[in-house]
C-alpha cells in the first residue's frame, strides 16, 4: 500500500507543481498595482520635501522586498537626521500635512513598538504606514529582496507560506502569531539548509554592501547577480519543497533547544543566546533570529496558547502535502 502510495504521490507531483505555480502566479501583483503605489509614493515625496527638504522616503516590507502579494499595504520609511528624540512631533506634523491634502484615515499612532502614520489614499486605494528613522527595516527590505533574485523558488515557497498562514489565521502578531517577515526568514532559512543548498548564507560571504544603523553594523554579500544559479544543482520543485517545509515544523524542529539564523545559514543553540527562559515579555517557544539585530526573536510574540495552534497548522498542513490527493484545497482553507 505505501509503495502504492508513493507511486501516486509521484505521478501527481506535476499537476501539484502547476497547481501551486498557478496559485503563486495570481498573487502577484499586476503592474498597474505597482504603477500605482509609485503614484502614491510621488505623491508623499512631494508632500514631504516641501516641509522638510533635507528629508528622504524609503519603501520597505513587502511593496519592496518582492514578497508582496495583491492588494498589500505600502510601508514607507521618512528618514530625516536629529528626529528620533523628536519622533512623536514629526509624526504629528506629518499627519497635519497629509490631513490637508485630503488624504483619508490619517492617523498617528506616536505610542505603538513602531510608530507610524497610517493613511488611505482615495484616488489609488492604497493604505499605507509611515515611520520615522527605521532604517533598518529598509536595510532588511534589502537583504530580503536580494535573496529573492537568487533563486525563484524562494518567492515561490514564500508566497504560499504566506498566503497559508493569511487563510488558516497565523499571520497575526497581535494574536501571539507570527509576521510576514518572520515566516520569509523561515523560508531563507530552510532553502539554506536544503542539501543541495538552494540558498547561500549572504552575511557569511565576502561583503560588499555594509551600512551601520544605530550602532549595528549591517554587511552582507549583495552582488547577487553573480550568484544566478547557485541552487541549481537542487532539482526540487516547488511542491516538495512547501512539502518538506511543513514537515520540518512540523516534526523536526527542535523547539526546545534551537533558533534558526539567517544570519549563519545554520540553526544554533538556545543556549548560545540565553533564550532558554523568558525574561520579561520574551518566551522564546519559536526561536528565530533577526538577521541584524541579532538579540531580537522575531517568535517573542508567541505565547504558550498560540504556539499550540500554530504547531498544530503546521501539523495540519504537512498532513494535507503527505495524505490529500487534492492539498491545494485544504491547505489554503479558511479557518
Ligand atoms: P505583508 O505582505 O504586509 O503581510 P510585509 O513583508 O510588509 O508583509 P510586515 O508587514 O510583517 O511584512 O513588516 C513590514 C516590514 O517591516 C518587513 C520588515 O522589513 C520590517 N519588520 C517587520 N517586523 C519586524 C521586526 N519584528 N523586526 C524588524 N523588522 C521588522
Ligand atoms: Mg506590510
């Protein structure tokens, strides 16, 4: 019966393969969408120059990272020199600015982890965030994107990563979920672990790019085009690799006494980094480490209730890839 299985299994894995292409291809964003974010970006820039000229705006998370699906909010970074003791005016100012310009919903949010300006634009749709000084999600934007253009399976498995996690309600981080930007370092991790590897380790490698962002000095290997085909001597397609991932958290992820580390292209011990008990807010359940501001779990936000749903939709969704004839159904469910 299992060899039956198998066999099944194989001969479906073309018609699987072309099913999560599909699904992949119609998440991406048509060119109008960009177009139109461009429009709005023109649009603040203008806003933004006649009030502080010296000022400059930076796009980051998923509208510039390449792991932007359909319909996705822009995040947009205001850098100016000497605001961050001042970040709450400027905020204020700013949506004093926007407000007059009749943008929608505008709002500041000068108490939140990362405070922002959030705004709708009436003439696109598009809703956006504006924060202050946070250049190191732009630096991080950078080393995502740059992934991303090494080999097309990342964008692939992250897209259905994301787009599973959006269906089954484990994309929430005020729900002691986890982020967006946390399951694509997922995704990096584990095509850097892949054997062949599909990824290298770009912060292990000779740097080319080095930026130092409060006190933390960012350096990686950027020159990614001279890195085309580095995972092809991995034949995976991408339904074994949505496959192998979800059995990886779901059954071989040592939650106890690992961190995965982009950063190192290997996982390392809790130990190493005194996450082994929660101090404060920090449980470290899931461990994973951001790649430059390395004392940060990007899986704090989870607590003891929420790592059991998501543990059990990894289970789930490993389950659906081993078992159902028909995954693609199951697996984007909504719950
Ligand atoms: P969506 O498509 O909006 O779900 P996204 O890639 O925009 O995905 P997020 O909204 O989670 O991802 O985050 C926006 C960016 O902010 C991504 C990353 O550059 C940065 N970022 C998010 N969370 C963290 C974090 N905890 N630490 C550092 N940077 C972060
Ligand atoms: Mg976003």
């Amino acid at each position: 019966r299992i060899l039956r299985r198998q066999m099944v299994c194989r001969r479906d894995i073309d018609g699987l393969n072309a099913h999560f292409l599909l699904i992949y291809k119609s998440l991406i964003p048509p060119e109008e969408e960009k177009a139109k974010q461009k429009q709005l970006l023109t649009l603040l820039e203008k806003l933004v120059y006649k009030e502080w000229p010296q000022a400059q705006l930076y796009l980051y998370g998923s509208c510039a990272n390449s792991f932007g699906v359909l319909k996705s909010d822009i995040d947009v970074c205001l850098a100016m020199e000497d605001a961050d003791t001042i970040k709450s005016e400027v905020l204020l100012k700013l949506a004093d600015i926007l407000q007059s310009d009749n943008l929608q919903n505008v709002q500041a949010l000068t108490r939140a982890r990362v405070p922002i300006v959030k705004l709708m634009d009436p003439e696109t749709g598009i809703s956006c965030d504006i924060c202050v000084n946070n250049v190191l999600a732009v630096v991080n934007t950078k080393l995502l994107r740059d992934y991303a253009s090494i080999d097309d399976r990342l964008r692939q498995l992250a897209y259905i990563v994301k787009h599973w996690a959006k269906s089954r309600g484990v994309n929430e981080t005020y729900q002691g979920t986890l982020s967006s930007y946390a399951y694509v370092l997922m995704c990096i991790h584990f095509l850097q672990l892949r054997r062949p590897a599909v990824l290298p380790c770009l912060q292990e490698m000779e740097a080319t790019y080095s930026v130092t962002v409060d006190d933390i000095e960012c350096t990686f290997f950027d020159q990614v085009e001279k890195l085309s085909g580095f995972g092809s001597r991995n034949k995976e397609t991408i339904a074994q690799l949505v496959w192998a991932f979800f059995n990886y958290w779901a059954y071989h992820h040592d939650y106890a006494n690992t961190v995965i580390s982009v950063r190192q292209g290997s996982v390392i011990s809790k130990h190493e980094k005194d996450w082994t008990r929660r101090i404060g807010n920090d449980r470290h359940l899931i461990c994973i480490e951001d790649p430059f501001e390395i004392s940060h779990d990007l899986g704090r936000v989870v607590d003891k209730y929420s790592i059991r749903i998501l543990r059990e939709e990894f289970e789930r969704a490993a389950e659906i890839m081993q078992y159902d004839p028909n995954p693609c159904e199951k697996l984007f469910e909504p719950y």
